[in-house]
C-alpha cells in the first residue's frame, strides 16, 4: 500500500517547464518533489535531440516510479512537435472526409517519434464534438459533429498508442464542443442535460473507455442543467457520470489550473484542493512553475491540516501507480 506522506504528494501533480533546454532549477523541483509527470510545449520541442536529451536528464532524477512524459500532440494547430514525421493533419481533416487509414498511418508515424525521443503520454484524442461555430477553442481539433464520425477516431487513437507504448488520454470531459467561450480565458458554459449528454457527448467517451484508454481530462467547463459548479470542482459529474455511468477506474486529470477559466474555484491553491476533493487524481499545470510549487504547498498543508483524507488520497496514488505500470507495454489491442 502506497504512503500517503508528503512525501509522495508531487506524484499527483504534472508540471511544464520553458525553454528548450530543462532548467536545473526544474530537475531539482522534479528530484525533490517527486512529481508524478511532466508536460511538454512547443518551445521545448524545437528539435529531436534538445527534447530528447531534456527528457533523459529529467527520467534521471527518478529511482522508482517513471514519470509521465506528457504532450499534447493533436495534430494540426495543437501540434508541439512541428513537421514531419510528428506533425500530422488536424482532426478535422481526417474527420471530414473519415480519413480513417490515413490517420492510422500519418499517427502512427507520430507515435514512434514521441516514442522514440521519451514521451509516454499523449494528451489525446480530442472526443469533442464540434457543435458550436463560435466554439474558437476547438476549431479543427475534433473529428466530427456526430458521435459516430468521431468514434472510429478516438478508438483507432487509443489502439495505436497502445501499440506503440504509449497512454492516451482523453479530453474534455464530459464534452466542451457544445461551448462557446475558451476555458484558457474564462470558465466556458454549455446548455446541455443529462439526456442530451447520455446520447451525445457521452458516447464518444464511453467508446474510449472500452477501448481502454489510460486517462481522461476534464475542462473548466460549466453545466446549469446537471450541476452548480464547474466540472473542475465537482464530484457529482465524476463520480456519477464518469465512474458510475461509465465505469472509468483510471486516473482523471485537471485541464491546466492555471487557466482563467479554473478561477471560479479560488486562488491556485484552493482549486487545487477543490479539483482533487471533487475527483481528480493528476493535477496539471502549464510552465508557470511558480504558481505549481505554490499549489503543491498549499495542498501539502491542507493535508497536514487533516483536510484532504488520507483514504482519497491513497485511491489516488494508487491509480496513478496503476497506469505507469503499463509505460512501455507495447500491446496490439
């Protein structure tokens, strides 16, 4: 049974940090804090050996668990890796004209890059549907408008990861397309019920979860008809459409907190501690290492406080442990 010590609190976070090369001040956070994962952006993917040299230093700060090596490499405007053979099209391209054995073969190819340089999870497929023109934030990034366009998508994703060793993780639970404001700048607002959700926006996600996927996103995104607060905050979405509805027992992390969009929740520290209550096991953030270490103290000390129970957070470190038992597993599903 995993400690619930301090010691072990970085597991849950996943943190980004800039410039092309890995500061040593980021290795010493990695090394001291023990974090869970790291994400990556553009501007440290500027060529293969900078990222892959960047990766090794930071495996080496780990003598047991490995970390997650995260990126979001969607294809098209999402891309953190540019041009070939990483950079594919983006998923409406392939969507449009349900492309389906190109983007096998154009993400494939994606895979053994990431692969091959260290990356162990991608932060993908988009299970979206685009419904909403005004909805800027996804703009090309989903397969489709239906769900069953954007299935076949989200399945052979997760398939091909899966082959190539890597995770895939879904987002943005429980389905942002119907939106219309970018959760980067504001908390984003969809319309949609229970009903509508179990026959549309639901089903993509389902598809992924018996598809296996290792990890689902969620995203600061509010829904009056089904709850009071934003899904970052709230364990009724979670636990009754996530773990009940779709019997998802993996790990669920946060959209990046430091967005605008997390802010109904407090400062950085209280949505940290509210995100984790509400469900989620990883807690993300962008490369504002600042205010990471921040959150990380505050969360420390509301476990030290006894508000944060020792019991939630074991489940947590446990399903996290869980998932990166199958880092490097190529499996042909």
């Amino acid at each position: 049974m995993l400690s619930t010590t301090p010691d072990n609190i970085g597991r849950l976070f996943v943190i980004g940090y800039k410039g092309e090369r890995v500061p040593d001040s980021f290795l010493d956070l990695v090394r001291k804090r023990r974090l869970g994962g790291v994400i990556l952006f553009e501007d440290n993917c500027r060529s293969y050996q900078s990222v892959s040299k960047s990766i090794s230093a930071i495996k080496r700060q780990y003598t047991d668990s490995p970390p997650l090596i995260a990126i979001d490499q969607e294809g098209g405007r999402v891309s953190r890796f540019r041009g070939a053979p990483a950079e594919i099209k983006a998923p409406a391209e392939y969507g449009r004209f349900m492309a389906i054995e190109s983007y096998s073969e154009d993400y494939s190819r994606a895979l053994v890059y990431m692969e091959s340089v260290g990356i162990n999870l991608n932060l993908a497929p988009v299970a979206d549907l685009s419904l909403n023109p005004a909805n800027s934030c996804l703009d090309g990034r989903c397969f489709g408008a239906e769900p069953s366009d954007v299935i076949p998508f989200v399945q052979m994703s997760i398939r091909l990861a899966r082959r190539h060793g890597l995770l895939s993780c879904v987002k943005h639970f429980p389905g942002l397309g119907a939106a219309s404001v970018d959760p980067h700048h504001a908390v984003a607002t969809a319309d949609y019920d229970l009903n509508t959700w179990s026959g549309r926006e639901m089903r993509p996600f389902e598809a992924a979860v018996t598809s296996g996927v290792g990890l689902i996103m969620t995203t600061h995104l509010m829904l009056p008809a089904i709850d009071d607060t934003i899904v970052t905050g709230s364990s009724r979405i979670i636990d009754q459409l996530l773990r009940s509805m779709l019997a998802f027992e993996g790990p669920v992390i946060t959209d990046d907190l430091c967005m605008e969009g997390a802010g109904e929740l407090g400062d950085i520290g209280e949505r940290t501690i509210k995100a984790f209550l509400a469900g989620h096991d990883l807690l993300l953030f962008g490369q504002d290492t600042k205010r990471a270490v921040e959150a990380m103290d505050a969360f420390a000390a509301a476990v030290e406080r006894g508000d944060i129970p020792a019991e939630r957070l074991r489940r947590s470190l446990e399903r996290i442990a869980s998932i990166k038992c199958l880092l490097g597993n190529k499996v042909i599903l």
